[in-house]
C-alpha cells in the first residue's frame, strides 16, 4: 500500500502542506476577507484526515486557498484556485458511465471518480461562478462541474470557462475529453 492510499501524511508533508496553504492564504486575502488564519490552521490542526485531501489539491496542480466559511457548519470552505484547470486532472471524461462509453482512446480517469478518490466534491455551475467573483479563472482552459441528473441521464454533461470576461456554461457529450479541461473541486474543513 503506497502511502496515497493510507490518505495519510508524515508530519513533515502536513507541516510543508499548512506553510503553503499559509502563504496562499496571506498572498490572496480578497479570497477570504475577515478570516484569521489562526482559526483556520486550528481547524487543520484538529481534523488531519482532510489534509491529505487538501494535499491531493496541491500534488495535483490546484492550488486550494479558502473561499469562504460555512456558518452553519463552522467549516472553511477551500477550492481549487489555480489561475486554469489544475493539470494533473485533465484530459478526463465527466464519469464511469462517459468513460466507459468510449469505443477507443479512453483517457485514464473520469472527474467524478478522482475527485472522490480526493475527498473533494466537483463544483456546482453556483460555486464556479462564485469562485470567479474571486478572480478569473479558466481564461485558456475549462473545468468540468457537477451536472444535474436530468442532463446527465440523457449523456450530456457540463463545463465552465472564462471567456471576454464573462462565465460561460457549456455541454458536452460525458464521454468527451480534452487536454484544456478538468474539474476544480471544493473541500469543507
């Protein structure tokens, strides 16, 4: 068992992993405003386990910084902040069912599998367009979001870009992949 299957981390990677999420934090402070990031490392402190998820963010290209806090629950809400779809997730059908509707070139994963495998959720087209409030994001690429079951059930699912400053939500055939698109996730701590 690789140590990304224990989703556990040495005490070096969650010290290296909090110096990164820290330095993110202050560098991009419209992101969050009105959060202390002493209340976040507390929270990171007291629930290790969504560290490797958060860890898993980063290994694979998208930058996650704090979005939000979810009052209701007491948890900050990360997501996905790299200025375009995080490159180690793209090049991916929508799910199982579009993957393994392809007759040929089959990619190696599907969004809504990896991000599971992550512990993160894939975003609604609400948070992708809150998150693009925050910045501008998916400029030359696009990022898959969670698609509502009535369009999935007839093959189709959905994606996001940023395009002459304004967000634009697309379809595609689930099954469809390309080397500019992934998905951008979301994880509550």
């Amino acid at each position: 068992m690789t140590k990304r299957d224990q989703k556990e981390l040495s005490p070096e990677q969650r010290e290296e992993l909090r110096s990164t999420l820290k330095a993110r934090f202050e560098k991009n402070m419209k992101r969050h405003g009105g959060i202390q990031w002493s209340r976040v490392q507390a929270k990171l402190e007291a629930t290790t386990e969504k560290l490797w998820s958060l860890s898993e963010m980063e290994r694979t290209g998208g930058e996650p910084d704090i979005v939000g806090y979810d009052e209701e629950t007491g948890e900050f809400i990360f997501c996905d902040c790299s200025a375009e779809s995080p490159k180690g997730r793209r090049s991916v059908c929508y799910d199982r069912e579009g993957l393994e509707s392809r007759k040929e070139h089959r990619p190696e994963n599907n969004a809504v599998d990896m991000a599971a495998a992550m512990g993160i959720e894939l975003l609604t087209e609400e948070q992708y367009r809150e998150l693009q409030k925050l910045g501008e994001f998916d400029i030359k690429t696009s990022s898959w979001i969670k698609t509502p079951v009535e369009i999935r059930k007839l093959g189709g699912a959905l994606y996001c870009d940023r395009r002459y400053n304004h967000v634009f939500v697309y379809h595609n055939g689930a099954q469809s992949y390309y080397s500019a698109r992934a998905f951008r996730g979301m994880l509550k701590v």
